[in-house]
C-alpha cells in the first residue's frame, strides 16, 4: 500500500523507481505533487534494487507548470526548488519522461531530471513571459546549459513551446520516441543502468556563454510586437546573461530577478487578465446540471463578411455548417473569400493544404432557410435592418424546433426586440462576433430579457468549442464594447480632434499607450459608414448631447468610408493600408469645429491619452452600474480581447486602480467643469474614490454578496 499522496504514486518496475503524477487536469506542480516527489526520492533512495528513478504523468500532458494562484498566495514548502535538490541530490539517475506538454514549472521540473525523454507529440517551453514573469526555478539558467543561451532567450521571449523533435536538435530532450512512452523510458532506464551511466546533472554542465549584443537584438526584433510597451524582457536578458556565471550564483541573480518581475505591475496586470478571462464564462445563477444539446452542426444565415468568418471559425472546431444567403452572388463572394482566406492560412504555414481542404468541405452554401433545419445552432448575420432582422429570425422560428438556440449578431440592435419577433424568445440571444470572426477571440453573448438559461448555457458551449472568451452583456445599445467605444473612447477621440489635434496625433498618442492602433485607423479599417449606421439605430431609441460623431458622420456623407473607399480619415495610395495625412480632413474638422464654436488649440499627447483613457473607464462604470457588465473584470477582457486594449495594462478598469480611484474621480470632474455633461463622472466612481476602493473590490465584494 503507497503511503504517498493520490497525486503522486511510486511503483517499483525492475530496476526502476516509477514517480506517477496524476493530479488532473493538467498535473499542476501543487504542494502535494511536490511532497509526493520528494518522499519517493527519499523511498527509493534507501530500496537497494531500485537503480534509476523515472518521473512520468498521467493524463494528458506531463504538466503545465505552477498552479497559477501560488503566484498571489505564495508558496508552500516544500517549493519546487527542494524537489529540484533533491534530483540533483540523488545518487540514482532521474530521467522525466515527456508526452503532451512541458510548460513553465513542469519544463524547469524536466530540465533538473539528469535526463530526458520525450515522445514526439510533445512540446516544451517557458511560458512565463505571457504573465510577466521570469522563470525562477532554475529556467534561465538551465536551459542556457542545455541548448546555448542565445536559443534559450528566443524561446524564453516567445514564450511559445517548441515541439519534441525540435527540443532534441536543440538537445534539450534526449530522445525522442513514438508509441508507448512508458515502455521506451523504462528502457532507456534500464540502459542507463546497464551502462552505468550514472546521473548528469543539468547544473554542472558547463556555464553557458552568454548572450551577444547581436543575440540580444535579434530576439527582440523577432519578438518585438508581443514585447511592444513590455518590460519583462530586460529581466530576462539579465537573468540569462547571468548563466555564464557559477551556477549558484546566476541562480540567485535569476531568484532576485523573478521575484521583481512578480512584484511588477506588468505582472500583476497581466495576471488579472489571465484570471479574468477564466472568470468571465462563469455565469451566477446558472444551474450546474443542464441537458445541453452536442453542437454537430450549425448553420449561418448571410454569408456575408461575418457569416463567412463565422463559418471558418465553426469548421476549424471540427463542425459542419451550412451558409445561407438570399443574394447568388454574395454565395459566391462567399465562397471566394473562404477560399482566400484558407490559401492565406496555407501560404504563412499555418494549415496544410490537406487541412484546408477537410475544413472547406465541412462548409456548404445554399439559399434556403430549409436547409439550417437540422442544424443545432442558428446564427442570424444579415444586414443591421431591424426589420429584416425581425422577419428571418420569424421564419428560422417556424423552422428549427423550438429547443435549438436562434442567435443574432446583431452589434446595435435590442436583442430583446428581435427576440420578441419569434414564438420562442427564450432560446434568442446575441451572440455578437468581432472582425476577423475566425480570428478575434472575444465572443459577447448578450442575453436579451427573456433569454433563457439553456440558451446561455449552449452559448458559453459555443464559445468553449471556437476556442472564443466569451463575456455576457445585458441588452442595452451597444452591449459591453461598443457602447464604451461609441459614447466613450472614441467620441472622445472625435472631440480632441475638434479642438485642436490632428488624427495621426491621436492615433500616434493612443498607439503609444500601448493600443494596437489608433481610434481613427480603426474606424478607416471597419468602414466610417458602420459607426453611421449604428448610431442611425441609436436616435430611434435614445439620444446622444451634440457633438457627436459629427467628423465620422460628415466623412460617411462625403462617400470617405476609410480604406475601401481609399479615403476617409486619412487618404489611402493605389490600394496601400498606410494611412497618410490628408489637408481636405483638416480643412473638413476646422470647418465643423467652427460650426460648433469650438475654438481650435494646440494640445499635448498627454491630454489626448489621459481623456481618452478616462472616458472609457467613465463610462465602463455607467456600463457596471448599468448592470450591462457583471464584473469590472469582465470589462477588461472584452476590451483586450477585442479591443486591442494592451494586455500588460490588465484592461481600462484594472488600469483605473493602477491610477487610483481618487485621482480618476477628480480628474473625471475636472473635465466635466471643462466640457460638460457628457464627462458627468459616474456614480460608482464617485462612490469607490469615496470609499478609497478599486474596481477589483468590487469585484470581489460580489463574489460574497
Ligand atoms: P454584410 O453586408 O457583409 O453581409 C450581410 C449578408 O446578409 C449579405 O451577404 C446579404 O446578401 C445577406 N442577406 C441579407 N438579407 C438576407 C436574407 N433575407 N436572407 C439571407 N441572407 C440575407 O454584413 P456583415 O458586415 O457581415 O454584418 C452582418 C451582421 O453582423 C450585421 O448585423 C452587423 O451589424 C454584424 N456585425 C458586423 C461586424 C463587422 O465588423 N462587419 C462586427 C460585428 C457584428
């Protein structure tokens, strides 16, 4: 009978002590794990027929590193670093056999075994970086020993694992097998046994030689758009550098190292978000055990931009679905962009044209709403016309039995309204993608007053199965995203540039800021006409105080849609994406700013950034109050998933804490002194800086409410 923990089970095999990890899902080196394998070292160490020692997982993967929330909680002994002393402590060879993946913890854990190996389906890395962190269980000094130190910084940086036969090329596995990976491992013990090769451990290997200035540089390029507004790196290339030192001394320079990166806000944003985007499909009051029907097949209705990016994204999940539209030759538009965009995919070696060839097949055209009768999910992607919207969801009710969820893709339009046009409301919701549909990870899921808990429950499924962050917003103009980038972001944009500011200032300001780009890049790229027509939607219902949008508005009129047009906030040569400067927009917002007798100046960069960002956390919070957004944490993945927000500030709500709550509340009245009653700061602000709280307690208050 094992004594040791169900995580970890020890079994003698012949000569070899076999070390078991199973702590599902994904065999997180927790406390016990830990314990577990320091106690069947010790065990081994004292059974005199066991002659090497093999650590091998259950499950899927070998194991994907720390248990995350470690990082908040602290560590518990024994850490990881006394499992590491004891391996190298051993007298026995440990060998770390390797299937699925090695990441992080799980990699640093691999790396002090005295040898590796690795069955060709996995893949190794430190992904650390992505949360802002420097390995700090011995990854940058180890891995600098096994594979050189210029190889190690490329892949520390990336942060993305490298594949079995690659991690041996680079002789970071020993070897690499097909099949059984037990059987081969205990063979490969066996060998070291009767050889009498002995333990290699990873730490005596001779130092490496450091990084080039020319190594330096070149991983930074190559990584230079993960890294852009980054700080984590500069640590990591002292961590590295240190490798070529005795290995105990750039283990304390790495320890001192990681530590800082942990205490960096960078971190602790990019931490955040992690959470919060596992946080964010979660839904309260949503029953545990619900019969939700298997997603085999789905259809679109409008096989236009979206229907047909939607239709990619459900056949690389593995999904059949049938793309309905009315118009022939929008089908056949259809057909050509699928195609093109597969080509694409092939081209940048993504997919093999095999691949591509299965998902095509998985997509069929047709003209006919008959034709999605069978499917188990419907999505409604047709033009943004209220009416139209209303008579196919009618006839897609009459047609597809009434447990199957009908969703719209509505981004302007009362979901509740739509819904109401079916004989089934419950099983209506938003489900509301983001260009590229197959790409952007954000899915909405808007739930419209009489959407029922099935419905949400096969949406979040849905979004599980594209491999979406799904966010559930409430029914009101614009949801979560748009409603912040309409009546905050962006208009606010607008009016710097009434006042005085140039397009190429405000996008260069926010681009800055760390945003993938700019507020008027991004509205040349969508189409100027998409944010008239949605605010066309918004007059029926409510109304917005003056100026408004008068800039975008006035460019759709003058048929300056952005890039398709070739002109729109900036001008566009010979079919070029470079947005250039263009005198006739200057002269148009001189000529507006006039008519609204604004008195045009010359504004700074950290006017533009600190007014942008503020309105977007404004009304972000009228979004909370509003209850459009559960969480404010929900808040921040929509806008870093779909919006480009950067990631490594944690979101606008996560960067309002960083700035303070009392700071922001001042700064928010100040401007509503200065420009009036759409700055009227919200009454949550208001409140928190009152109560000196953040966003994050808030969020937490609810979690116990
Ligand atoms: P689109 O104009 O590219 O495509 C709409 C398609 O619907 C056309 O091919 C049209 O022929 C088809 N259609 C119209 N009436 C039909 C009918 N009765 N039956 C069958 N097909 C019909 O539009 P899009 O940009 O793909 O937008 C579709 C929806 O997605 C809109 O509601 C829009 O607001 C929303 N949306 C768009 C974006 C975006 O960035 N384009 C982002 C999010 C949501």
């Amino acid at each position: 009978m094992s004594t040791f923990p169900k995580v970890v089970a020890f079994d003698e095999v012949g000569v070899v002590g076999l070390i078991q990890l199973d702590n599902p899902p994904v065999n997180a080196l927790s406390r016990e794990v830990r314990a577990g394998i320091i106690d069947a070292i010790t065990v081994a160490a004292n059974r005199p027929r066991i002659k090497a020692l093999l650590i091998i997982s259950n499950g899927n993967l070998f194991s994907a590193g720390a248990d995350l929330k470690e990082f908040d909680t602290g560590f518990l002994e024994p850490s990881l670093q006394k499992v590491q002393a004891a391996i190298e402590g051993s007298r026995l060879p440990v060998v770390a056999a390797i299937h699925g993946l090695a990441l992080g913890g799980g990699l640093e854990l691999a790396m002090t075994c005295h040898y590796r190996i690795a069955r060709r389906d996995a893949k190794l890395g430190l992904p650390e970086i992505n949360l802002g962190i420097v390995p700090g269980a011995g990854g940058t000094q180890r891995l600098p020993r096994l594979i050189g130190a210029c190889a190690a910084l490329e892949m520390i940086l990336s942060g993305a694992p490298i594949p079995a036969a690659e991690a041996k090329a680079k002789g970071l596995v020993d070897e690499v097998v097909e099949g059984d990976l037990r059987e081969h491992a205990l063979a490969f013990c066996e060998r070291l046994v009767r050889d009498g090769t002995g333990p290699r451990p990873t730490r005596s290997l001779p130092a490496a030689n450091g990084l080039s200035e020319s190594d330096i540089t070149e991983a930074l390029q190559a990584n230079a758009k993960s890294l852009k507004g980054r700080t984590t790196q500069a640590l990591v290339i002292e961590a590295i550098q240190a490798s070529k030192l005795p290995f105990a001394e750039g283990i304390s320079v790495e320890e001192a190292v990681s530590q800082k990166s942990l205490a960096s806000r960078e971190s602790e944003a990019l931490r955040h978000v992690f959470f919060a985007e596992r946080e964010s499909g979660k839904v309260t009051g949503l029953p545990d055990r619900l019969e939700l029907p298997e997603i085999k097949q789905a259809a679109i209705i409008g096989a236009g931009t979206m229907g047909s990016a939607i239709a990619i994204a459900f056949a690389d999940a593995g999904r059949k679905v049938t793309l309905i539209d009315n118009a022939e030759s929008a089908l056949a538009r259809s057909h050509e962009n699928i195609r093109s965009t597969y080509a694409s995919s092939i081209k940048r070696g993504r997919i093999t044209q095999e691949i591509a060839d299965e998902r095509i097949a998985r997509i069929t055209h047709g003209r006919e709403f008959a034709a999605a009768a069978h499917a188990d999910i419907v999505i409604e992607a047709v033009f943004e016309d209220v009416d139209l919207k209303k008579r196919v969801l009618s006839s897609l009710d009459s047609i597809i039995p009434p447990e199957r969820l009908i969703a719209t893709n509505t981004s302007t339009l009362s979901v509740t309204e739509l819904g109401a046009a079916t004989k089934h409301p419950g099983r209506v919701l938003g489900l509301h993608f983001f260009a590229p549909a197959n790409v952007t990870k954000l899915l909405e899921i808007v739930r419209g007053r009489e959407t029922a808990v099935e419905g949400l429950a096969t949406a979040l499924q849905v979004a599980k199965l594209l491999k979406k962050v799904p966010v559930v917003a409430g029914d009101a103009f614009g949801f979560i995203g748009n409603r912040m980038m309409l009546d905050g972001y962006f208009r606010e944009a607008e009016q710097l540039l009434l006042e005085g500011a140039s397009p190429t200032q405000v996008d260069a300001a926010l681009e800055q800021f760390g945003f993938a780009m700019g507020p008027q890049r991004v509205s040349d790229l969508g189409g100027n006409d998409v944010g008239t027509k949605a605010r066309l939607q918004l007059y029926k219902r409510e109304s917005r105080p003056d100026p408004y949008f008068v800039i975008a508005d006035r460019l759709t009129e003058l048929g300056r849609l952005g890039q398709k047009t070739g002109r729109g906030f900036y001008r566009y040569e010979n079919g070029s994406r470079e947005a250039l400067p263009d005198l006739d927009v200057t002269a148009l917002i001189e000529t507006l700013a006039s008519q609204q007798g604004i008195a045009r100046r010359e504004i700074k960069d950290d006017e533009i950034v600190e007014r942008c960002l503020l309105a977007l956390i404004n009304v972000g919070a009228i979004v909370l109050e509003e209850r459009i957004a559960a969480r404010a944490s929900d808040i921040d993945v929509v806008w870093t998933s779909g919006y480009g927000f950067p990631r490594h500030l944690g979101g606008p709500m996560f960067y309002a804490d960083t700035l303070g709550m009392q700071h922001v509340a001042q700064r928010i009245r100040y401007y509503h002194e200065k420009l009036g009653h759409y700055w009227r700061p919200a009454a949550m602000i208001e409140r928190l800086a009152k109560e000196k709280s953040t966003f994050e307690q808030w969020d937490r208050a609810l979690q116990t409410r």
